[in-house]
C-alpha cells in the first residue's frame, strides 16, 4: 500500500481506519513525500506539518514490517524518486517458496 504527497490542501491527517486495518492485517504502508518550498498553483494551500512532512509521514502514514518513507526534494526529482522507491519495495519482497504439487 503506498501513499505519496506533498499534503497540498489537506488539513486533516492521512491516518485512517483504513490504514490501520490495513496494519492489522499485516500490510506494509510505504510513504513517497513531495516536498516544495513555494506554492505551486495545484497546491496553493500546501501545508508543512510541524517537524516536517517527512517526519509526519514516519509517525502518522507509514507502517508494518519494513516501511520506510522516500523523499522527493522536489517536484522534478518526482521521477527518480518513485523509480528508487519501486527498487527499495521490489529488493524487499518476501517471496514465499514455491509450491509444487504432484
């Protein structure tokens, strides 16, 4: 389960029901933080969350077995960012042994 923003206009928190059945269940939430010092016409609320939105993502989005949150400086190192993230997910995969039946 991913999550990635910059909280542009959103005043409440991304913690849900959902996300903690989610944890209940044993689901990884990974989280991809867009970060921008200016306001951009698409986020022209944008918000940062004492401590930072990385730091907000650590304690209130991510969670279960591995979850890590990668950050985007920017919005044009967007790109590269969700290409690490797919490469830290993939490289942490459980793979569960094959079942040959006969």
């Amino acid at each position: 389960m991913d999550e990635g923003g910059d909280l542009g206009g959103r005043h409440r928190p991304i913690v849900s029901p959902e996300r903690d059945e989610a944890l209940a269940k044993g689901i990884t939430i990974n989280g991809l933080v867009i970060l921008s010092d200016r306001q951009m016409p698409w986020n022209a609320e944008h918000t940062n969350p004492p401590g930072g939105l990385e730091n907000y993502y650590r304690e209130n989005v991510i969670g279960g077995p591995g979850a890590f949150v990668m950050v985007a400086e920017d919005f044009q190192s967007f790109g590269r960012a969700i290409i690490k993230k797919m490469i830290a997910e993939i490289a942490t995969l459980r793979v569960r042994p094959h079942v040959i039946l006969r």
